[in-house]
C-alpha cells in the first residue's frame, strides 16, 4: 500500500483535527441538506478547501466552527448551481438553519448527556432506539415487526427523541 | 413552539432521514423551518443526536467504553495492587524427562536419484529464481513508460515547469503527479483506461498498478489488463474484469464502487481481509481503524469518460435530447427557451405565431446532433433525415403549426395532467406543437463521447397544461428510427399522460420525434368559436433521453 499523501507534521495536524472534528461538521452539512450523496460531496469540498488553506488556520482557535463556515458557503454555494431535483430547504429555511448551528458545537458534551439520559428511558423505550440505530431497522417495518401503524410508531419515536432533548438540555445547563 | 407542533417536527425530521417523507410533508416541514427558527433549532439538535445514534450508537446505547475501559482499568490496577503485595512463590526446579530409552531400529533409506533428475532440478531452479527476480526487478525499476495522457479537460497540473500534454508519456517511479483541477485520463500500454478528476495525487507504482493519494479515479479495464490495481493509503483494489471508480477522501478513508464486473478488495489494518465486491456493490475503508463498512453504489459519482474535442465529461448519466434542442450537448451546456423553427430550421429565441408551411425537411447547421425538423403533412412524401429516409405512413394534416421546437424546464407545467404530479418541477423537456417533427442524428452523438453505446430512447409525454381550450387539445405522438415507425400514440388529450421506451441498436443512424394533429377537422366549432385542427395541441416530450452505457 502506498505511503500517506505527506508525512509532514502540518498534515498529520490536520488529518488530527480533521479527524476529531468531521462528524459534527458532517452532521450541520447533513442538517441543511438531508441528501446523503450530497452531504458527502459537500464534506469532502469541505475537508479539501481546508487542507488547501490550512496556513489559515491558528492552532489554538476552533477547528470545527471554522469548517462549519466553510461548509455553510459550500453548501449555498452547491444549492445555487443545483438544478435538478435534489430534496433542499429554501433559502430562508437554510438561513435560519445556519443561524441556530452553534448547537453542532456541542456534539462531545451532548454524547456524554445523551449516554446519560437513555439510562433514564423505560426499558422498552431503550429497545425501541437499539431497533432503530443498532440493529438500523426502520420504522415501517419495526411497526410490522410489532403488528403497529408505522403512524403510531413514529409519534411514539418522537416521544422517545423529544424526551432524550429535553433531558440533554437540562444536563448541559446543569 | 407547543408540544405538537415540536412532535410534528420530530416526526417529519425522522421521516426525513429514513427518506419516507411525502412532498406535502417535506413542504410543511420546509414552512415551519423558514418561519420559526427555535424550530430550526429544535431540528438542529435533534439531528445531531440522530447521527451521534448512527455514528456512535453502541457506545451510547451499550455504554461500551466507559464499561470496557472501567473493567479493563479496574482489572490492571487489581493485577498491579496483586503483585505489590503478594508473596513471593518459590518455583520448583523442574525435573527434566527422562528420556526413553526404549530404541526403535530406525533404517535410513537412501532414495535413489538419478543424475539426470538432479541436474533437471538444478536447471529448474534456476530458471524459477531468474525468473521470480527479473520479474521483481522490472516491477521495482523505475522510468519505464508505461502509460500515455490520452486526453484532458481543464487541466491544471502542479508541475508548471514540466506541462502534461495530450500525448505525454508517463513513467513509472516515485513522481507524484498532482492534477489540481479539471480532468485527465492515462490509456495504459495494456489498454486499461484511468479518468482522474481533480484535485487528485497519484504515482504510476507499475505497468499496472496506479497509486492514489487522494481525489478520485475511475478504471475501464479489459480482458486484456485483468489484475490491474489501485492502491490507496489504507487498501489494494484488484480489477478482476471490470470498471470501478476509487476515491481517496483528504481524511484518509478510501471509497471503492463497482460498476461492472468484479474487484478483489484488500484492506484493513491489523486484521487483513480480503473480499470480492461485485458489480452494483461499494464500501467504504475507514482511514482511522481500517474498517470497512457497506456504502450505497453511486453509479454517476465518477468521471468515466472525457472528450476534449466535444468537450463532454460524462458521469454516466443520460444524453438529455431537450438540451440539445437548447444548443447544448446533452449534458446540461444548453440554453433553456432556445428553439428550433421548424419552418426554416433556424435557432430562434423568440415566439413564432400559427402559420403554414410546406412538408419540405430543413437540415439544421446550427447544431450538429439535430440533422434536420419539418412541418408534416402527409401530403406527399415525407423525408425525415437528411440522407432522404421517407416515413410512409405520415397522416394528412393541414401543414398548420403554431410556436417553434423549445428547449423548456416543466417549471412551466408543473401538474402536466390533472391527476398525474410530476414530483421534479425542473425536468428538461422539448415542446412541439402538432404539426411539428425533429430528428437528432445518432451517428454525431456517438461521436461525443466515444467507448459509449446508445442504448435506448426513453420519455414520458402528454400535452402541455396551458392551452387555452384544453377540451380542444387532440394530438398524435410518433417515433421513428431511420424513418421506420416505433412507436405511435394516437388522440392524446390533455390530462393523459404516457410513457415511451425504445432500444436502439448502434446501425440505427437517426431519431424522428413527431407530433401531429390527431385527425381533427380542418375547421371545427367549440362553444361558438371557430376552432383550426392544431388548436391547444400544445405537445411535450417531458426528459427525452437517450440511456448510454460503457462499451
């Protein structure tokens, strides 16, 4: 197999920050346009015009909230040249989506909250989200699977979700 | 926000990610975002805790870190606790085994071996170790030539001073090529063919062999060149007879999707796995821990083919005819509201009233896929290209036409039939009133992107929503190939809607679109108006494309 791209100090910074910071920044990208294929591209525009302007950077600032700049301006920018059907917010959807994601800053603190609170939840509540995001059943066929609306299972989904936010909220402002 | 309308968001959020959302659903979700943004917040964090559940699920759910990592710490300190304070344990010298001595009479057989096989054997080792160390030593020689530049596209190397033209030979070596932007593709001596799109970096390793550091690289390679590979930081990808498309993303992770045929896929860090991955099939290789997980196979993620001369990049995608009618090449180039007269065969942007004219066939200079368009009548022959094909079941009309042939989004019909919704408001479509026809020529579109094969002609078609007299609207649609009828649909209405599906073969030189008046009477009454035989037949073909594959 080949050698890394370049063993330099100032890439294997990057790849560092990249690494620890990508996730959240996948997932503001991903907020803003739910299109897995999309989101990708964007991501990876992203971690390129970071690379390409690292000098930028200053060690010590906020890695992510800096590559969330940049995706935000990709991600307009992708949204103007796209004309054919991709699923997109609006612009004024968009803007207020960009003007509330400091919560993506957050994203270590609201793991550490999130494993707290399911430790909260009813029994079944906990199985119903291992269904969901471990064994990645959907909700349709967890409704079959249970002989239930997917209509009802989704309003119980959101009960669980809504449930888990409120309680994240209180422990980070605790 | 009430508690309602929070669960509406959530629902819509999660219907969203699992892609079940309905186009109402997903626009009253886009509504509550653009008015409210504590709900674009409350959407905000609700995704983040999604993908932190789709990211890191065991470690929330089954808390496995802090319970691996507290048992592990646990044990170590207890073990280190242990030998602290534990005494000392005296070992016994162990006795060594007595030997047995019971003897077994063992007689030494000397096989018998001929001079001849002896120097046989000789001769055959040697022969393999020159033969196993001249091949180690043209794959590790550097500065073969092993690969040409065969075209490119906007290219923009990092070596200035050394610039990579059409023609160029490259070498194998430890040379990094770095194609910063634009397109390049390398045709091997073996007759594999590499598309890279950049920013890409990547090393000729051998006669058969590329390296990638990073962007994205797409290999068609032949019978001829099986076995040749992709290597990336963290994965060997062996073509098995096939095409697939390697990105190296800047974080290290590597994508691999089959297209055709099968790959031999190496990868993986501390436990090495070797898999086939098939046609229709992709993975992803983590940088980080060298896992590889199932991805979904994006078909058009790759530049498969470049044509400087044509100036195509094709991503696999189909060759769109209403782009052409636009002045494009098919692929999006196009000007949206450009048409063709079909009375002069001239380019026109503005609109042309009723009028009539003659059944003669207009070759069209301006754009080289269209070969020639008419105005039916069926009153003599009809030639319908330019190499004088006669299409001889052309019905009798009144050579009345109305507007022009119109490169046009369906923005402008967006519910094309009463009942039928046509989710995508920004398809591209070619209008044609009756009595029109256009035929594109085969023969130059093949020439556009050469190595590709015209497989089909597919669209859907109906009549556009805004005529005026819809109840008037009466329309024949007809297809031919080399002037031979394919497909014909006969008395469309408005608020029908059709679907059309043709294989082409690579003899088949040109494609007739035709729309005529459906019989109508040269004058008839409607609600005390005189009415002509084209009235509100306002035809359209909605996506005409041609379906292309690889050779």
């Amino acid at each position: 197999m080949m050698k890394e791209a370049d063993n330099s100090p100032k890439y294997k910074l990057f790849i560092r920050l990249l690494t620890a910071n990508q996730k959240r920044i996948y997932g503001f990208i991903y907020a803003l346009m739910p299109n897995q294929a999309a989101s990708e591209d964007i991501m990876q525009q992203t971690s390129l015009f970071m690379w390409e302007h690292f000098d930028d950077f200053r060690e010590g600032t906020n890695f992510s909230a800096w590559g969330i700049t940049i995706a935000r301006n990709l991600v307009r920018q992708y949204c103007r040249k796209q004309k054919r059907s991709l699923i997109t917010f609006d612009s004024q959807a968009i803007e207020n989506l960009i003007d509330q994601s400091d919560v993506f800053e957050t994203q270590d603190d609201q793991i550490t909250a999130l494993r707290h609170c399911f430790k909260k939840l009813q029994s079944y509540e906990q199985e119903m989200l291992r269904m969901r995001y471990i064994q990645r059943i959907r909700v349709p066929e967890i409704a079959e699977n249970l002989n239930r609306t997917t209509g009802h299972i989704y309003r119980v989904m959101a009960r669980i979700h809504n449930s888990l936010l409120k309680c994240i909220k209180r422990q980070l402002s605790s | 926000m009430d508690e309602k309308e929070i669960s509406k968001i959530t629902v819509y959020t999660l219907k969203l990610v699992e892609q079940t959302i309905g186009p109402e659903e997903f626009e009253e979700l886009n509504s509550i975002l653009s008015a409210n943004p504590d709900a674009a917040r409350h959407y905000n964090s609700l995704m983040m805790m999604i993908s932190n559940f789709q990211d890191r699920g065991k470690e929330i759910v089954y808390d496995e870190i802090t319970i691996e990592g507290a048992l592990k710490n646990a044990f170590w300190k207890e073990m280190a606790d242990y030998e602290r304070t534990a005494l000392a344990v005296e070992i016994s010298k162990e006795e060594p085994e007595k030997e047995d001595k019971t003897l077994t009479e063992i007689r030494k057989i000397r096989p018998k071996v001929s001079k001849l096989s002896i120097y046989s054997l000789l001769l055959c080792s040697a022969t393999l170790i020159f033969v196993i160390a001249y091949a180690h030593l043209i794959s590790m020689r550097h500065g073969i030539e092993v690969a040409t530049l065969s075209d490119s596209m906007n290219a923009k190397w990092a070596d200035i001073a050394s610039p990579v033209e059409k023609g160029t030979r490259l070498v194998t070596g430890e040379k990094r090529w770095l194609l910063r932007e634009g397109y390049a593709e390398l045709l091997f001596d073996n007759q594999a063919r590499v598309v890279l799109e950049g920013p890409a970096e990547f090393q000729i390793l051998a006669e058969d062999r590329v390296g990638l550091s990073y962007g994205k690289v797409y290999a068609r390679v032949p019978q001829t060149a099986v076995g040749f590979s992709v290597y990336t930081p963290n994965a060997k990808i062996i073509d098995l007879g096939t095409e697939f498309g390697v990105q190296v993303e800047i974080g290290g992770n590597t994508q691999l999707h089959v297209l055709k045929g099968k790959t031999m896929l190496m990868a993986g860090k501390t436990d090495r796995v070797n898999m086939e991955i098939s046609q229709g099939n992709a993975r992803k290789i983590s940088g980080k821990t060298g896992e590889i997980s199932d991805i979904c196979c994006r078909p058009n993620h790759f530049v498969r083919v470049i044509n400087s001369e044509s100036n195509c990049v094709w991503r696999g995608q189909n060759l769109d005819l209403a782009d052409i009618v636009g002045g494009g090449n098919g692929f999006g180039s196009g000007t949206i509201g450009m048409s063709i007269d079909p009375t002069s065969g001239k380019p026109s942007s503005k609109p042309e009233g009723r009028r009539g004219a003659s059944n003669d066939y207009r070759l069209v200079a301006s754009i080289p896929y269209v070969d020639g368009v008419f105005v039916p009548n069926g009153r003599s022959q009809q030639i319908v290209s330019s190499q004088g094909h006669l299409f001889q079941e052309c019905p009798e009309t009144t050579g009345l036409t109305c507007e022009n042939i119109i490169n046009v989004t369906t923005n402008v019909d967006f519910l094309v039939t009463q009942t039928q919704y046509v989710s995508d408001a920004s398809l591209r479509a070619i209008s044609m009133h009756a009595n029109m026809g256009i035929t594109f020529d085969l023969q130059a579109m093949r020439g556009l992107i050469k190595g590709v094969d015209i497989q089909r002609f597919q669209s859907q078609f109906g009549i556009r929503r805004y005529a005026v007299r819809p109840s008037a609207s009466n329309a024949d649609f007809w297809v031919l190939v080399d002037g031979k009828l394919k497909f014909k649909k006969e008395h469309v209405k408005i608020g029908q809607f059709h679907s059309i599906d043709i294989e082409l073969s690579e003899n088949d030189r040109f494609l007739t679109l035709m729309i005529t008046e459906g019989d109508d009477p040269e004058t008839r009454f409607l609600e005390d108006m005189v009415l002509t035989a084209i009235d509100s037949d306002w035809g359209i073909f909605i996506d005409p494309v041609l379906v292309l594959s690889p050779k």
